[in-house]
C-alpha cells in the first residue's frame, strides 16, 4: 500500500534504555499540500 497522506507530528527525542519513545507522540495536523515524495523516509531509527 501507497502513503496517501502527510501529517505533521511531534515528537520528543527521549527515550528509554529499550530505544522506546519515553513520550507520547503528539498530532499536529494534515500537510494536504505535500506529497509522500516530498517527505524524505527514514532509513534508520534517529539517534
């Protein structure tokens, strides 16, 4: 299946010894005008 959508979100660089995010990640809102091809993927976990 394609991504049809982007959205912005938030997310807070914590994390625990397991590499799990310590919070929550938060919603912001649709990006209608971007397409998935605009959004660079991610290869690897961020660091």
């Amino acid at each position: 299946m394609e991504s049809q959508l982007v959205v912005e979100v938030g997310i807070d660089v914590a994390r625990d010894a397991t590499g799990r995010w310590r919070h929550p990640k938060r919603w912001h809102r649709a990006r209608p005008v971007l397409s998935p091809d605009d959004v660079p993927r991610l290869t690897s976990p961020p660091h």
